[in-house]
C-alpha cells in the first residue's frame, strides 16, 4: 500500500513530458504546416503550395477565389461573367476592373499595340481552345478591322465599344488572379510563404528566396534554365502552350495584332519578373509579340526583368538578372543584354 504514491510521483514527469510533446508537435505542425491543392480553373492548371499555420484554409481560399474571378469577372464564355455581359453589351460599368483595364490601355499604348486586349473575335476564329483552323483570309481581314484597343473609350466606371469587337482577359487574366491573391488572402497574414501557379503565372510569396524553373520548350517536363529571385511574380508566355498544326506548319495562340497571325519571330518563350501579376502576364505577351529587342525595352520600361528563349537555343536575359540564371540544359546558350 505505501509503494503506491511513490510509483506516481516517478510516472508524473513523464506524463507531463509526454502531454507537452504532443501539444508542442499541434502546435509545430500547425505553425509550420504544409499544404498544397491542385484545380482547374482560367482554362488552365493551378496549384498552391502554401506554408504556415493556416495553410489549408489559405490554399482553399485561393481555390475559391480563382474559381469565382474567372466565373464571375473575367471570363468570356461564362453568361453570368462581368466580361461576357460586357462583351454581348457593348460595354457597361466596371467598378472591379477599371485599375486593371487602366493598365491594360497604358500596356497597349506603350507597346504600339502588340499587346491588344480586343482581339476575342480573332482568337474566336482560330477556336484553339475548340476546333483550331487557319481561318479564312476575308473572314480574318473583316474580324480585325473592328479590333483596336483605340475603339475603346473608359469613362465614368463605364466602358464603350463598337459592335464586332470583344474584350479578351485572356493575356492578364491570371496575373490579376495572382494579384488578388496576395491582397486579398495572403496579405491577411497566417502563412509563412506560398507558391501559386495559375497556368504560366506564378506567385512567389514570402519573406525567403525562391528558384523558379522555365520550362523546356521540347519538352512537357524540364527546365532549360532557372531563376533565383525573391517574393514576385513570374510570367511566362510560350508558343508551346496552346498550338495545332497544319500542313507541317505550326499555329499557336499569340496573335501579332497587325496581321491576326501567330507571331513568327524565331522566340519560342518570354518570362517576365515583376513586383506585379498583371503587369508580368501582360509583358510576357507584349514582349513575345515585340520580339527580343523592343520587348526587352518595354519589360525594363516597367521596372521589369525579361529571359526571352529563342528557337536558336539562345536564352538572353536581363542584365539585372546576372547571377541569379542558372543554365540547366547543355544545348543552350545563356547572354544577357
Ligand atoms: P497563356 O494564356 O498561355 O498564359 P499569354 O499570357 O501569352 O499565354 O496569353 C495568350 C492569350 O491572350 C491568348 O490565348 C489570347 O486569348 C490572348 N492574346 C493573344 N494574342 C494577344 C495579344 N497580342 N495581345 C493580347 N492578348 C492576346
Ligand atoms: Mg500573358
């Protein structure tokens, strides 16, 4: 009988030891939790990889809110969107998207028009995402002479534009969707760091330095070069995203706005690093449509860095991003300008 409380006393730390590692192990595993979820959402492939206490709850807010701005806002073939209303309309008011609409007019003026966010009709006649053919030259020639991102007049929370003519978020859609992201969820706090891909766009969030690979463009997995860079976003546009082939020719997705064609100017990738999501997916565009030499100029115009990749197996990047690319395929040859 008086053994009894001895045994206790000795069993006691223990028991205390034990409580307080599996406390200490929630609150580690919460405080520093990882959580990634995957969805389809911009036409396109997203992910979330996120790191901190609220992890899952933020990747889910995330989901939410890409799914609900493509439904809602940008999209072009959803009823209910602010954009089809806008589009069947002729115009409307646009409380949420006037900021963006503002930079995507500065963007188009500044490039000369190579990036043009009123070509939906032209896109519409290459059906990439459907039925992809080379259109028709009369169809092409008639389509075009009612694009123009001048036909377009913004005034008073309102826009305005001829019949024949279609918004298309198509080339900033996901950028937008990362800077709504990092305002509305992540800014909120809870995480430690967080990595989304919508498509070719990328946020990288937090207070560390990332590596971020650009994609081979021979290949669906594969780096041919990386990139070390801090909390940012990174866009890339491709001719290998979105492409059909006829008679032995390929046709892929980004219009040079003069001719309605698919740019053919020897780049087959453009990657844009800003502060900014929309400003990196609209620049990815424009440079690609620009080429290496003025599209270097207009992404540093904006306080931007650029790797354009040619089909030489040239990679030429911006100066400021010496030291920070890594070659990651023999082929290739890494410049900087
Ligand atoms: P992705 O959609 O693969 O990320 P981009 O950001 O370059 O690639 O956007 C290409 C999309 O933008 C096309 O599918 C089309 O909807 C639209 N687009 C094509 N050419 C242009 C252009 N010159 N200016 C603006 N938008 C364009
Ligand atoms: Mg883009």
């Amino acid at each position: 009988m008086k053994d009894k409380p001895v045994r206790k006393l000795y069993i006691l730390p223990f028991v205390c030891l034990i409580i307080c590692a599996v406390v200490f192990g929630v609150y580690a595993g919460n405080r520093f939790g990882e959580d990634s979820i995957e969805f389809f959402a911009m036409d396109t492939y997203c992910t979330a990889k996120t790191n901190g206490a609220k992890a899952e709850k933020v990747n889910n807010s995330i989901k939410e809110l890409v799914k609900k701005l493509d439904a809602d806002v940008l999209s072009r073939q959803n009823e209910s969107s602010l954009v089809y209303s806008l589009n069947e309309n002729r115009g409307g008011p646009i409380t949420e998207i006037k900021d963006y609409l503002e930079v995507m007019n500065k963007v188009c003026r500044d490039s000369g028009g190579a990036f043009d966010y009123t070509l939906g009709k032209v896109s519409d006649l290459w059906d990439f995402g459907g039925n992809p053919q080379v259109p028709g030259d009369d169809a092409l020639e008639t389509v075009l002479s009612s694009c123009g991102a001048d036909k377009v007049i913004i005034s008073y929370g309102s826009v305005s534009f001829p019949e024949g003519l279609s918004l298309d978020f198509g080339a900033c859609g996901k950028g937008i969707g990362l800077d709504e992201i990092r305002d509305n969820i992540l800014d909120e706090g809870g995480i430690k760091s967080s990595v989304v891909s919508l498509g070719g766009s990328i946020l990288l969030y937090g207070n560390r330095d990332f590596t971020v690979g650009i994609r081979n463009p021979e290949s669906i997995t594969g780096y041919v070069a990386t990139l070390n860079l801090p909390a940012c976003c990174v866009s890339t546009s491709g001719n290998y995203e979105r492409y059909f082939e006829e008679n032995g020719k390929r046709y892929h997705h980004i219009l040079d706005p003069k001719t309605g064609y698919p740019v053919d100017n020897g780049l087959v990738s453009v990657t844009v690093v800003s502060d900014s999501g929309i400003l990196s997916d609209i620049l990815s565009t424009a440079c690609f449509v620009l080429g290496l030499d003025k599209g270097m100029s207009l992404a540093s115009k904006y306080g931007c860095t650029a790797v354009f990749i040619d089909d030489n197996k040239c990679i030429t990047a911006s100066k400021a991003l010496e030291g920070k690319v890594k070659i990651n395929a023999d082929s290739y040859t890494l410049r900087f300008q």
